[in-house]
C-alpha cells in the first residue's frame, strides 16, 4: 500500500516538527524540563476526589458508565451555566456544550467555522495547540503582535481594515486574554473593550480562551470578553486547571446557534465527553471543591512564580528580559536579537540537560526565535531554581561567545 | 454578527435531520426506545469497579489526574497492542492509539485521509455514527449493498473497477465485518478475504470497525480483516461494548506509518484521553475482569436477542422479515417495499409510544426506506416484549389498511 499519496492536504500543514521531536527526546528523569504546561499534582485533592468517587460508583455508578448526551449530561450543563454566569457571562443551559477539555473545544469551534483558507486572526506569539487545530483545518494565519498589555487594538484594527479592503472577512480572532499562553500578558479592560467593538464592527467573532483566567495571583480580574459582548465572542475554557485535565474536560459557552452547531460537529468528534467524568466533576462543583482546589492552585503557582522571578533576578544576564506574571503557568523571555531558542534547543538539552519550548513553537510562521517559555508549574521549587540557573549559565557563556 | 454566513461548508453536509429531531423527542420516559445502541446497566461489575477506582486513586491517583501522552499511557498502550495481538493482529505498542472512545478513532482516520470529495465505499446500510463522520469530512460515497453474508466481495469489485476506470482510488473502504451495525450480519471468512485482497490489489485501505466482534452468542469468529492483511486494513476497535462507554475509550491499531500520523492529529482533536480511565481500564484488563465482563454481557445480550426474537416471531405479520443476529446489539427489519419506516417514525411515536431507528438514517444516499433497526441491547425483557408488540401492531394496522 503506498500509503503516502492517501494523506490527506492537511497533514502536511501539521508535520512534525524538529522542536516536538527534541522535546519527546527531553522526557527522560535526568533533564530538568520547564517546558509543559503540566498542573503540579500536589495541588489535587486526593482525600476528596477519593470520597467523590466512591460515593459516584455508589450512588450512581450504572449512568455513570453509560453514553451521555452528546451536548453534555444536563446536570453538568446547568452547573457550568452557572459556572460561566458567575465569571461574567450570563448564560443558559442552551448555550453550554461539554467538551473534552479545551483542545477538543477549539477544534469543535474550528469544525463548525472553518474551510480551508480561511483568515483566521492569532496573537504573536500564540498557544501552540491552538495553532495546531487551526492548521489542522488549514486555515490562514493573519498575525498581530502582542505587547505588554497583550493584543493591541490599534494593530488589530488595522489588521482587520486591511483585510476588509482585501475584501476578505476573517473567521475568528483567537485570543488567550488573561495570563496568555506563552506571554503571560493580560489584555486590559479597556482594550477588551475596544477589541470586541472591533470585531462586532468587521463581523468577525472572537474565540476567547479562558484557560488560566482562575489562576490569578494578585490584583483585579478585568471582564472576559464574553461578559462584554456574550452575542460575539464564543468562551472556551476548561476545567483542567482548575480541577484536573486527567477527567478531560472543557466547555464552550455560545450563543444557542453556534452551539447547536457545535453539537452536531461533536457527533462526529467524539459523541460524548466522559460520563463518569462529568459526574464527579459535577459533584465536586456542587461541593465548593472546584474553588477549594483553585484556591490551593493559586497558592502553590504564585510561590512557584516567585521562586521563578527569583531564580531568574539572580542568574539570568543583564542582556535577557522576561515577563512578571500576574498569574497562570508561564513566564515569557526575550533574549537579544540574534540568539534562536529553536537553534540553540538541542544543544541545551544536551550540555545542560535542561529543556524550554522556543518561541517559534508559538509563533504562527515559526518567528520569535530570540523569545523562549518557561512553565514553572509543574516542577519542585529547587528544581525550577537549577532549571532556571543551567539556562541562564548557557545563555550567559552563548552571549560571552558572541561578545568574545 | 451574521453567523450563518460563518459556518464551514461541512456543516451543510451534517445537518440536523428530522430522523434524529424525533428520536431526541422520544427520549420521554413514557416512550418505549428500542433506538439507540445503549449497554445495558446491569451488565457493569460495580463492585469491581468500585475497589479498582479506590485502588487507583490510592496508589497512583496523582499521575491519573495528570495529563497523559497523546497516543495514550505507555502501560496502556502495550495492555491493548497484547490485547489486539490476543484479537489475531499481532501488534506492537507503536502502532496502538488510544482515543476517546470509537467514534474518535473513525474521526482521527479520516483527518489523516480525507479531503473534501474523496471517495468512501460503504456497505448499504452502514454505521450511521460513521457516516456523520465521514460527512464532516466532506467525503462522497459510494454503496456497496450487504446481503445477508454482509458486504459482497464481488460487489465491491465491480465499485472499485469502475472506480479506477474513471481514474478515482477511493481513500477507504468502511466495514463493520462482525454483527455489523445496523443489519446485525457477519462477513465469512472466505468473503473477508477476496475483500481485503481486493482492497491490496486496488490499493485502497480497509477500515475495520470491530466494534461488536467480542459480543458473540454462538458459532465460531471469522479472522478480523486486520489479522488476515496487517499492513493494508486500519483497525478501529473500543472498550465501549466490553468495558463501558462512561470512559471513552477506544483505540486503533495499524502500521506506524498510520498511527504516527494519527497521534499527530489527536494532538489537533483532544490532546490526550482519559487518564484517569486509561489506568483504570488497564487495572480491570490485568485482573480479567474485561474478560470477565464480555462473558456478563454475551449472556445477558444473548437472552435479550432471545427474547426479541422470540417477541417478533409472535407478533409481527408475515409480510415481514429480520435478521437472527449471532452476536452484537441489533436486529434489522426488512418491511414490504412502499412501507416507509422514516415517514412513519413520527407517527409510530405518537400513537403507539415505541421507538426504533430507521433504515434511511444507516444508508448514505437515505435509502432503505422500508427497513428499520431495532436494538434489544438497552431495555429490559418486558419491555422489549412490550416495545416489539406495539410496533407490530402499528405495522399490522398499516399493512391492513394499504390491503383494504
């Protein structure tokens, strides 16, 4: 069988690449990697998700291990209605649809929008997975550059005008408003605002990304975008952060229209998302354990920012910046022009037994070769510091190199 | 936002149809469903299930919440490549994908093959699950008719010789070989293999669906496709029927070449599934209590079939005929041509509170308008005594009313 002439037209758009490769390769115990947007494990609720469990299998374990509808079973689509609603946006059952986790809800979305060639408007840089999905439909990539306060109205608008004058009506702009994946940038309030004027203005729907929004370490929480305009933005967000990703679960709030879409494209996804998940989850919400854990989430991931900020104060060159981040799993570096992070990878991996993902990985024509993430959420507090220190003593003999 | 100008041009290929409105209706309580394709509660070991949750959470409940590899925890991986093997597929674990239940799996397969266009063989009637798939995917079809000894080799190669003479290479050929759902026959052995040496001769991919092949009553397996030609037969198999679909979980098996690919667009469709269910699964599989299972529910489906049979054969009028399925859920009707199961759906709900699939919703052009799906595999005894009598009333009634 020649196999390779049967591929499909969007598999070549999401090949392999060299930097997953070298990260699979990284897996191994004896390299320290700041690179996965793991949850620590510590921050699970064993005794509770135990009791939880039990009590399910007990109470009602036969429907737990049945099909659910493929929208979600209605309990749970209540509960993330009123989930959703307390974040901001207020909304009903109708416009709820369960996923499995928040990948899956991105590639509903994209399933039900997207043809190939399609524009489709990303920050740069952007989280990896969602690029994938997109490519995945083969979709078009229009950036906007993101800066200390994340997407830039003014940059946007003059993105979306442009096309506009193409004659070309993008499909969505995606957006991971709060503690952006990888920038941990937060899109102010009053750029949120201007940024779905801009889209309802151009007909062009946002898909928020409201993935780290919970794990906010300090100050105040400006509105989602779909609070502010819940007609025009589709919400994805996922409960992996702040429960569990190992459940699978994710949700995408909508307008009634998009998500009776969405669930007929989930028909042909996956059917339905996991039954005894959705139930365990459901009571675990119903009990205060989803705020709970969030509370422990938030707790553990701000020390673990500051042993970051620490580490990084005291080993990192003068030549190399990075983000603070006010939340979420990552902070952003941004060393000098002239240093590839995609390049210097392997050999990082191999002297200094460390890994990070470059920023070409998040970048949707693979720039941002000077930028690297750190994700300081799933390793110990020593080892985030060792991590931190071999970087910084290969980037610093890199820039001596270069200085020499 | 003018969202209808938004959608994808798949979404005009799965749209809602009237068949699927009814039976969402009928999902009232005072409904008898023989419709959907459901296992039957009893058949779940909850007190296994039970001590191996408890066990899981205790031992490795961390890692089980955590996220897991997209084609699947390596553990479980080498559980279902031994498993498959055991199946007549001798398979290594990088050619097994773990997925998020079968439907899952069909979607993958046909990311990685299928562009808009591409021509699908299927049998007539097929999987209706597999048909939305394939829909999404814009693909066009192709009928093959089943007979009673499913789909007919030489059938299939007067499609696939016309085919090629009109210069097309179809990208799959789509079978249920086992209890095939909906029409409940099993391919021979001599027939499966003219087909899959018919498949390598034309150089087309055979998709095998086993998803019912472990639920049989009597009489002695055929090979599985796979088994008989490894490296040009995809096979997509879940845990649904023999374990429980609560967890979604479902796997392929196919060279590396295929699943290397498929786990690349499992990174676009969920990430990863299940971990939780995955650990789980393989702690029930190492303690045979899959197998333990499959004989719980090949006894209790086999009496259920009993009882349908034995309920047909009482009422229905002899103007009909159906199959004695030898394994797997289902049993199908073939009424007098000019009976209409899919006008008739609606009004058979009303009237007489009973609910089957009908035959336009399992044929991809809507045909087999005078055929219908009954599945025994859900209700109790009684009630499928019950369900069976009303629809061979309304039938009876319908029959005598065109005779009069």
């Amino acid at each position: 069988m020649n196999w390779q002439t049967l591929f499909s037209q969007r598999m070549s758009a999401i090949e392999d690449t060299d930097v997953l490769k070298i990260l699979r390769l990284a897996e191994r115990p004896e390299i320290i990697s700041l690179a996965g947007g793991l949850p620590d494990p510590a921050i699970f609720l064993m005794d509770e998700i135990r009791d939880v469990a039990a009590e399910v299998l007990a109470d009602e374990g036969r429907q737990a291990l049945g099909y659910g509808a493929t929208a979600g079973l209605t309990s749970f689509r209540e509960f993330l209605a009123e989930f959703t609603t307390n974040l901001g946006r207020p909304t009903t059952v109708p416009e709820v649809v369960v996923t499995t986790g928040g990948i899956a809800a991105i590639d509903l979305v994209a399933k039900v929008l997207i043809d190939p060639g399609d524009v489709i408007i990303v920050g740069e840089p952007s989280y990896v997975a969602a690029l994938h999905v997109f490519r995945s439909y083969q979709a078009r990539f229009v950036g906007v550059p993101l800066d200390e306060k994340g997407l830039n109205p003014e940059a946007l608008e003059n993105v979306l005008s442009d096309l506009k004058r193409q004659g070309i009506r993008p499909k969505l702009i995606y957006t991971v408003p709060s503690f952006q994946n990888p920038a941990s940038v937060t899109i102010p309030e009053e750029r949120r605002r201007r940024i779905v004027a801009h889209g309802a203005e151009y007909g062009v729907p946002i898909l928020e990304d409201a993935a780290y929004r919970a794990i906010r370490f300090e100050g105040d929480a400006p509105p989602m975008m779909a609070a502010l305009d819940p007609q025009n933005v589709i919400l994805v967000n996922t409960l992996s952060k702040v429960l569990n990703p190992g459940m699978r679960l994710g949700w995408v709030a909508a307008p009634k229209l998009i998500t009776d879409a969405l669930i007929l494209a989930k028909q042909g996804q996956d059917q339905c998302s996991s039954t005894i998940g959705q139930v365990m989850a459901l009571r675990m919400g119903e009990r205060g354990l989803i705020a709970k854990q969030t509370a422990v989430a938030i707790q553990t991931y701000r020390r673990k920012r500051d042993v970051t900020l620490a580490a990084l104060d005291n080993a990192m060159p003068k030549q190399v910046s990075w983000v603070k981040p006010e939340g979420g799993f990552y902070t952003w570096l941004t060393l000098p022009k002239g240093i590839d992070t995609t390049q210097e990878l392997d050999r990082i991996v191999e002297e200094e037994r460390v890994a990070y993902v470059p920023g070409s990985a998040f970048h949707h024509a693979r720039k941002a070769r000077n930028h690297l993430r750190l994700s300081y959420s799933f390793a110990a507090d020593d080892i985030i510091e060792e991590g931190v220190t071999r970087i910084a003593r290969f980037f610093t003999q890199r820039l001596n190199r270069d200085a020499a």
